[in-house]
C-alpha cells in the first residue's frame, strides 16, 4: 500500500481566496486611506476623467491609463463586475486653436476626430481593458443643459448676459475636497467673466456664443495662418454657446454611472478646480455624495517639471510603444504606484527595460524546462514552491494596500528569481512546481497588463535596445566616478549571459545565444 503522508501539497493560487481580503485606498476627499467598501458588493461604478484630445497622447497620460487599467483589473480579479466609464473631451479652445493646423482638420469637431482617433490607437496599443462605454462632450449637450436648468431651479446657479454660472457660496461644503477656503479663493475663469458674476469665484456652467478668440491664440501653435474659428455652438434657453468645461464630467458620468460614484479618478492637477467644482455641482442638484472615493494619479516629472502638452516636454505614447515595447513601456509606468511621483529619464527607462528583459528571459527558461524531459512528476523543489507562495501573497497584499505597483512588480521578480534558480543546472526540474510558477506569473503579471505568451509591440530589438541602454548608464556612472555602481550594473549584464568587454572604443557586448 502507497503511504501518502508525506506528500507535499502544491500551492494552488486562487484568486477567490484574495476577495475575502480587503481593499484599502487613499481617498482625497477624506486624506485617509481607507477601506474600499462598494455600494453594491457585486458591482463596482468608476469613472475616469478623460483626455482632452486636442494633442497626440503623451507618457502622463498613458501613466495614468495604465494605473486606472491596473485597479480594473484587480477589482475584477477580486470578483467585482466593473462599469467603468472615461470620457473624451471634444469641445474644447485647445481644440479649436488646431483648426487648420497641418492636416488635422477644418473645424473643431474634424480635429477632434482626428486626435480621437489616434488616442484610441494609443489605448489599443498599451493593451487597456476597455471601458464599458467612452462618453463625448458633444453627445451629451442636452444632458448639459438639463444638468444647468436644475441648479438654476434649485437657486444654486444664475443666468448673466447669456452665460451661466454656479454660485459658490451657496454650496455650504465647497472646498471639501481641496481643503481650499472659500474667501481665499481669489476668482475662477476667464478675466472678463468678473463682471458677469455674483462672486469672483464663481464659475461658468453655460457659456454664451462661441469660443474667447483670445483664449484659442493662447493655445495656437507658431506659424499657422489664418484666424480661427469660434467653435461649436448649441442652441440653450439662455441663448446660443457652449458648455462649461467642469459641467461636462458631473453629465457624463451621471448619465452612464447614475449619481453615486464608486470611485472617481484623474491626475492630481485635476483636484481643483475640476474636481472641486464637480463636487459642488452634482451634490447641489441630486442632493447625494458625488463619488465615495476620490483617487488621484500623480504626475510625471522631467527635470523637475511635469510632463504635459502645454508645456511641449512630453514623449507621445506612439513613439514610446514603437521604441520600447508594451510590456517594457508597462513595466515602467507601473514601477511606481498611481499616487506616488515618477521621473522619467534614461536611467529610469534602462531599470525598466531591465526589469522587463528579467521576467521575460525567466519565463521563457522556465516554460522550455518544463517542456523538457528533465521535468519530473516525483520532483520536489521546496524551496520554490514556498517562494512561489509567499510572493504571491506578497502581490496580493501589495495590491490590497491602496494599488501599489511598485511593491506587486517586486514580487512578480521573486517569482522569476526563484524560477532561475531552479532552471539553472539541467535538471532534473520540478514539473508541478515549476508550471505553479509560470502559471502564477501569468496570472499576476496579467493584473499588470502584462503578457509573457504574445510579441511585445513595438519594432525595436528588446535585449540589444536594454543592453544598450545599460551600458550608457553605466557609462555615466564611471564618468561621476561611482565606479562601485558601474561594476554593479556590468555583473547584473553578466548574470544575464551578456559578456561586456571595456575597449579604447567604448564597451561593446555579446548577447547569449538562444
């Protein structure tokens, strides 16, 4: 008789075991981290405010993207159905200031086309889950206007010259969310709506006639001829003009959501006015909390300045994806956690090429000895079942704690660093524990949005282009005279196979062959 006592019993990872686990997040509203407490316990409501599409995508924005992708993806994992919702913001000055820019279009809904479609693209190629529905301004005009029309019923709002605006002082929680006081918030909007409003930090929900000429030259590029137009425009019971920008979003997400928001998310610079504004609107007319949670990503940094449009600093999604990949360019982006600051740089880029090139090469070794006849059904390697079981608590820990990437990436690498050692002689191999391993990391790399079965998007050579960047780390290195880091970064080459050779030249390398 077979004595079975002293079988091990191989982890099985289930992710019905994390739901039982509880999800704890930063809430702006309350400045507390918090546990996430769904107002159904089946179904989650997000609502992500989207991308004005007047310029090409650029990193901040795909930052963003992922990291709200990534909580999609966790919820689902911890068994939530999630109705999520982004908008695209296609009524806009930035917009009508490209209106016969290049060959971007003749009207400001052409441009805005044009840009839509390129921003889709971008998403498509960052592998985004997609949204249960992309909500556009101009579809939802007569939402708008029904929105308005109750605040002005309500007496929270007041029509001037044919402009709208929300009256801030009767909104007794205003400034709740940015912990602004009322009477140190000098004024809101454009200069020449001081004189239409009741106070100066009012601000417009409705917008007579078309587009301030002053504001598109403001945001025209050099060199494009001709003036520009006004813009669209709709007819309104205070006459013809043009939404309010914050308006848009409290319509939007209460048409496709309802009037209670799970969470509510959008980059830091968005807190106020827009957000705050949102606040006051909404509430003022359901007369019920907006969203439960406010959750806001931080900005990229280059050279101590934030990457935007405006400013003309940024790398466009296109040319990152076409250089580096989707996996490496989401390895990077998830590096840090959705609320915490990241620079870009060279070396920042080089660290998550490296990263990537780790779990990747890792995966694939273990893959092929699993394939192999070396893996073994009695075989038994404890040490990486045990490692393979504490990271992926580690990850879903990480995750629970408030979406932290960065401390969820550094346990998808034990997993790859535990899986090597084992692969690392000829075997024989632990076939239950080793196909736990690469089925795990799937699994929760999956979560990541990334993907060890597909080709990485993008037309560069991966292991040349880390390489590469690597070595002109290192190179800057041995110039600042941390020759002790140089050496560090030329022996985690060497571990990976690369053989580096030093000449009067420059370094050059030698990949290992498959």
């Amino acid at each position: 008789m077979i004595d079975y006592s002293n079988a091990i019993t191989l982890f099985i990872y289930d992710p019905l075991e994390v739901s039982t686990m509880t999800l704890h997040v930063t809430n702006t509203l309350t400045g507390e981290k918090e546990p996430f407490e769904p107002q159904d316990p089946e179904n989650v409501l997000l609502y992500y405010c989207g991308l004005t599409v007047s310029d090409p995508p650029h990193l901040g924005h795909a930052r963003s993207w992922v990291h709200v992708d990534v909580m999609h993806r966790w919820l689902e994992h911890l068994g939530y159905g999630v109705r999520h919702v982004e908008n695209f913001t296609d009524i806009n000055e930035k917009i009508v200031a490209r209106v016969g820019e290049d060959d971007l279009g003749e009207s400001e809904a052409e441009v805005a086309e044009t840009y839509l479609e390129r921003t889709i693209t971008d998403m498509r190629s960052l592998n985004l889950l997609r949204a249960e529905v992309y909500p556009r301004v101009s579809e939802h005009v007569p939402e708008i206007i029904d929105l308005v029309e109750t605040l002005i019923e309500k007496g929270y709002a007041y029509e001037s010259n044919g402009s709208v605006y929300f009256d801030v002082t009767e909104f007794e929680e205003y400034g709740k969310l940015s912990n602004q006081d009322l009477e140190e918030i000098e004024t809101q909007g454009d200069p020449e709506e001081r004189s239409e409003k009741r106070n100066p930090a009012d601000f417009a929900l409705w917008k007579a006639g078309g587009v301030d000429p002053d504001a598109v030259h403001q945001h025209r590029h050099e060199g494009v001829d001709g003036e520009p137009t006004e813009g669209l425009t709709w007819d309104s019971p205070w006459g013809e003009g043009r939404p309010g920008w914050h308006i848009e979003c409290s319509a939007m997400s209460m048409t496709h959501l309802g009037e209670t928001l799970d969470f509510h998310i959008g980059g830091r610079d968005l807190v106020f006015p827009h957000h705050e504004n949102e606040i006051a609107q909404s509430e003022a007319a359901t007369e019920k909390p907006f969203a439960n949670y406010w959750l806001h990503c931080e900005l990229f940094q280059m050279d101590d300045e934030k990457m935007s449009s405006s400013l003309g600093n940024f790398v466009t999604v296109e040319e990152a994806v076409d250089r580096w990949g989707t996996n490496p360019l989401r390895t990077f982006l998830t590096a840090g956690s959705y609320n915490s600051s990241q620079l870009y740089s060279d070396e920042t880029i080089a660290e998550a090429l490296e990263r990537w090139d780790r779990l990747e090469r890792a995966y694939e070794t273990a893959v092929s000895a699993l394939d192999s006849p070396a893996a073994m059904s009695k075989e038994v390697d404890e040490e990486l079942r045990a490692t393979v079981e504490t990271a992926a608590s580690a990850f879903t820990e990480a995750m629970n704690d408030d979406f932290n990437t960065r401390e969820a990436q550094s346990a998808l690498l034990e997993i790859a660093g535990a899986m090597n050692r084992h692969t690392d002689d000829d075997g024989p191999h632990d076939y239950q524990g080793l196909q736990e391993a690469v089925e795990t990391l799937e699994e929760l790399g999956s979560i990541l949005g990334l993907s060890f079965s597909g080709s990485t998007t993008g037309t560069v050579d991966l292991a040349g282009d880390v390489v590469n960047l690597v070595l002109e780390v290192r190179e800057h290195e041995r110039e600042s005279g941390n020759y002790d880091r140089a050496d560090e970064l030329r022996a985690e080459l060497e571990g990976l196979g690369v053989e580096v050779q030093d000449t009067d030249d420059g370094p050059t390398y030698r990949l290992p062959r498959d």
